[in-house]
C-alpha cells in the first residue's frame, strides 16, 4: 500500500496520491478501513411502517455486499439485523412482507423480529445450544425523524457525521417529505467513486461546467463549512431571490436568499436540501473505476420540484459524469502524480482527501 499523507495547511498541501483513484488494492482496503465503519443511509421508516413488516436490502451491493434486514417488531420498535440464518448461511427474508416471525426456508430455523433465536426443528440432543451465537447479529440503528442509518462496524458514534447537519436543517418538516420512486434514478459513471465525492465537494467548477446553474447560483457568495470530523456543507445564494427557502427566524441563515443546501457526510453520502424537498445522492463503489450513483427524491412541496437550483437535477448530473470520466483517464498518466489546492474553493475537497489519508493510513 502506498503511504499517504495530505498535509493540513491548504496552502502547502498537494492533492492526495492518484493510486486512490486508480490502484485496484487501495480500493479493496477501503472496503473495510473505510466504509464498513462508516454510517450508511438505508432508507425511511415507510419502509417497515405497519407492525411486523420485514424489509430486506443489500447495503453498498457490489462492494460491502452485505444482506441485512429492517424490522418491526409488532409494537414500532425497529431493528436492523444480519439477513443470514445463523443455521446455515442460507439468507433468511428474501423480500419484503408481512409476518409475525422470520423463519428460514432451508431448514426451518426461526426468529423473533427483534432478530433472537426462537426455534429449531431437529436439534434434540445438540449441546449448549441455543447460545448468543445464535440469535441474528443486530447492527446499530440511528433514526434521525424518519430517515434510517447503520454501521456495519460501530467504531464512531453517528452524531460524529450527522450532528451538524441536523443542527442547521432541523427546523424543516422531515417527516412530512415523501419518497418518489418514480422520480428518484441510478447512474453508472466510468470513474472512481472518491473522484465523483471530491468533484461535488468544490463550486469552484460550476462557472466552467454547469452554465445553467451558474445562472442561478452566485458564485461569489458560495460558501463551504467544515464540520469536523467527518461532514461538510456549501450553500447555494440565489442571483434572482427566488427559488429560495422561507427561512425561519431560528435559522442560522435568516435573511440569506438560500437555493439549496449541499451537505457531505463522509465517505459517500450527499443529503441536497431544496425548497421543493431532498435529494440524497449515495455514491456507491463498483470497482476502482466504476461508481453507482443512487438519486433518491423526497418531495415537500410538489409545485416547488421544476424551479431553482433544483429544478433540472439530470442536466447537471450528465455535466458531472463527463467531467469526472475524463479526470479518471487523466490521472491514470505517468505525468500527472499531484496538484495543488485553490485555498478559497477546494477547502471541501482537501477535506475529503486529508479523511482519506488518515483512514489508509491507520
């Protein structure tokens, strides 16, 4: 592995080793160093809304590949669990239903929905058993209003990635948005997906690459937060006063003419707040030079959805998969090894690189 180091002055730092983006190892490290320990969005609460609802789901499919199950107990008490019976492997729910236990199709193993071993048919006579080892491993579930979260490694509190953005969009109705599959969309994009986090961490492109949002945003006025240590924000300035939030008093930006709110919340996950409701995009590794990218909508206010900075979410996606495809090619060169930071506009971006470094280093 190769060492890497990003030093903490903005001003004297180069850009992170490009055998990131390019070194089929590095990628494979990542997996546990990285994302395993991170909290991953997995969904809302519609999902198991009703007593006894089962929601199966493959968290980060292609890379974590990991099958875990979302639950309801019967008395609205939610659980996330290991989908994989204890028994034999076999994964236990196959789709989402109804049902007041989980029972394995292969042999017949059961379990409560808070995921503890309830029966097993043949195994008089087996010795010590049941034991802990056989309940369904149950993995940490943070709620924030009806938005679900996970960790498949519980090394780092969630409030560690998700406290500040809490803080400052707190005051928006979240339970009343709605998810909208047929809005939402899955892209595939030819590049690294650290390349496509670090492209939507700076504005500092927008004037060359989006001319339609550039029409609408104020790019002298783009600003971008660190939260330390894992999450970040830029905040979208409307150029014409409209397509803005009716902030309240209690906000932190009354006043401000806000277009949308662009949280990071590291490694991969993008939480886009505008007037008309959510976007959040989630970045998921195929390989090295592969991404999936998940546009999930949740709509507020419907009549909102085709304005502002928000309206044409699509175009400026295409705008950024051409560019980071062809920063792919371009750091696999011999002559490209680092570059430098602009001190003003890729505070996000050298943000993500110095996480980056740390986590491969450790």
């Amino acid at each position: 592995m190769p060492k890497f180091f990003v030093d903490p002055d903005i001003a004297k730092a180069q850009t992170i080793d490009t055998s990131v983006y390019t070194s089929p190892e590095v990628f494979a490290e990542m997996k546990e160093r990285i994302f395993s320990c991170s909290w991953q969005f997995i969904g809302d609460t519609d999902l198991v809304k009703e007593n006894g609802s089962c929601y199966p789901f493959i968290l980060l499919e292609s890379y974590l590949n990991e099958p875990l199950l979302l639950t309801n107990d019967g008395s609205g008490k939610l659980f996330c669990l290991s989908n994989v019976c204890t028994h034999r492997g076999n994964l236990l729910m196959y789709e989402a239903c109804k049902t007041s236990n989980l029972r394995c199709k292969y042999h017949g193993r059961q379990f409560h929905l808070d995921g503890k071993f309830k029966s097993m048919p043949e195994f008089k006579g087996v010795k010590d058993f049941p034991s802990p080892n056989d309940d369904l491993h149950l993995l940490p579930l943070f709620q924030w209003e009806k938005f679900l979260f996970t960790s498949l490694n519980e090394k780092f509190s969630p409030q560690d990635f998700l406290r500040d953005m809490i803080a400052r969009v707190g005051w928006m109705p979240l339970r009343q948005f709605r998810f909208q599959p047929e809005l939402s969309k899955e892209y595939v994009v030819d590049a690294n997906w650290a390349l496509y986090c670090e492209n939507y961490l700076e504005g500092f492109h927008i004037p060359f690459v989006h001319a339609g949002l550039n029409a609408l945003i104020e790019y002298g006025d783009y600003e971008t937060e660190l939260f330390f240590p894992f999450s970040s924000l830029q905040i979208g300035i409307s150029k014409t006063g409209e397509g803005c939030f009716d902030l309240p008093s209690s906000s932190t930006d009354h006043g401000k003419n806000v277009a949308a709110y662009y949280f990071w919340v590291f490694p991969n996950t993008m939480f886009n707040f505008y007037p008309w409701g959510l976007s959040v995009n989630i970045v998921e590794p195929i390989r090295f030079d592969r991404t999936r990218v998940k546009f999930l909508s949740y709509v507020w206010k419907e009549e909102l959805r085709s304005t502002g900075a928000g309206g044409d979410l699509d175009k400026v996606e295409l705008e950024d998969e051409e560019i980071v495809q062809k920063v792919q090619i371009g750091v696999r060169s011999r002559f490209y090894q680092h570059g430098r930071y602009s001190v003003t506009r890729e505070r996000g971006t050298h943000h993500l690189h110095r996480l980056l470094a740390d986590f491969l280093s450790t």
